[in-house]
C-alpha cells in the first residue's frame, strides 16, 4: 500500500505596513519550518523585499484587518495541509511548528493564546471573571478553552475549508468570530502547552491602532456575539 502524501505545512499572516520589520523577523524564523508562507498585506504600497523563496504575497490596497487570515485559505491550492495563523509581532522559535504539531489533534483548533470564562452570560470580554492563558508565559496542560488566539493558532485542512470567513460581518474581532463558530459546529479547541519565553512579544514593532486596544476601549460588540454563542 503507497504512503499517503503528507499534509502541507502552511502559514497564514495579515500584516500593515508600519509592522514590515517584524513581518520580516518572523518569515525569517518561519520559513525554514514550512512549505510556504502566504501573506495578505494590508494597505501596504509595495511588496517588501526578502530573501525567502516559500512565500507569496497578496497586495492590497485597503485594510482587511485580521479577517485576512481567513481570505488567504482562497489563494492556498493544496488539499490536505496544517494551517498556521501567525502574526507580524511575534518572535516565534525555531521549533515552533514541530511542537505545535506534535501537540496538534485532527479536527481540532489549536492556540498558544487562550481564555476560558468562569461563567455566562459574561460582562466583561477584557478584564473579566476568566482564566487567561498568555502566549508569552509557561502554559503547562493542553485544556479546552472558550476563545483562541489567531496570532498563535493552528488547524487542519478539514476544519480550515469549512469556515465561511463572509458570515465574520464585525471585522478586527476575528479571535471572538472563529472561537464562536467553533462553538456553533462543536469543533474542539485547545490551548498548546508549552514553556515559558518560548514565545515573546517583538516589542520593536509598533502597537498603534492594534486590536487589543480597540477591545480594551470598546468591547460590547464581542460580549454579545460571545453570550449569543455561548448562552443559547
């Protein structure tokens, strides 16, 4: 009997343009790790230039956002593949893609960045009453978790082809939009056990306009979609 093909290993990135040097950084420590890299650059002028051959980018002229993540899977032409969600702000270490997936159940989504919520329905999305598990700190046991990071995430070809990235109306809340669609078709989500420092901030790229600010002010829009999927 011939061997299966093994499933393409695929990363993911949104980036904006005042984050290049990151993006950078991280398809340096990437690329060596996967088959190839797509990367939607949001109101980027140009495409920056690399040394890395595995990586295709898609030039656009408005920002998508992080929902970007999810309209890159319509450039992927592979069948079976592990899809990685990565962010242009992130150190991530040279074996990060061999843990992930040694790690990694079929079916599932996977996250280095999570939360759990003690109760519903919830008041708070930000500061509230839950159990935080922090991409930069130790994360000791791989547990179910209500919401996962997309900056550090992973899923498979299977689960990846069945999200409908059209139906996410809100944009820049797409951690809130797949974690609640996991939810509505029973789809398992784990957060991924690893030590501490593994993966750190890069705190040489800028933060302005980022998501979690956007959160922090205003986060009523994602605390009703949440108690809307979570409560009924």
């Amino acid at each position: 009997m011939e061997n299966s093909k093994p499933m393409k290993k695929i990363v993911g990135i949104a980036s904006l343009p005042h984050r290049e040097s990151g993006l950078k950084t991280v398809l340096k420590s990437l690329s060596p790790q996967v088959d190839h890299i797509y990367v939607w650059l949001n109101g980027y002028q140009e495409i920056p230039k690399i040394e890395q051959t595995n990586v295709t980018f898609h030039l656009s002229s408005i920002n998508d956002g992080a929902i970007a993540k999810l309209k890159i899977l319509e450039l992927i032409q592979e069948d079976n593949f592990y899809y990685f969600t990565c962010d242009d702000d992130i150190i991530y270490p040279p074996d990060y893609i061999e843990h992930n997936l040694s790690v990694y159940e079929p079916g599932s989504i996977q996250s280095s960045h999570a939360k759990i919520f003690t109760s519903f329905p919830i008041t708070d999305y930000a500061y509230g009453d839950i159990s935080g598990f922090y991409f930069g700190t130790e994360i000791r046991d791989k547990v179910p978790v209500h919401i996962i990071g997309t900056g550090v995430g992973l899923m498979d070809s299977n689960v990846a082809k069945q999200i409908n990235y059209k139906e996410f109306s809100t944009p820049n809340m797409l951690d809130v939009w797949i974690s609640c669609w996991a939810k509505q078709t029973s789809t398992p989500m784990y957060v991924t056990p690893h030590p501490g420092g593994w993966l750190i901030p890069n705190n040489t790229v800028s933060q302005e306009n980022s998501i979690w600010d956007q959160v922090t002010n205003s986060d009523q829009v994602q605390i009703k979609l949440i108690n809307h999927y979570f409560t009924s």
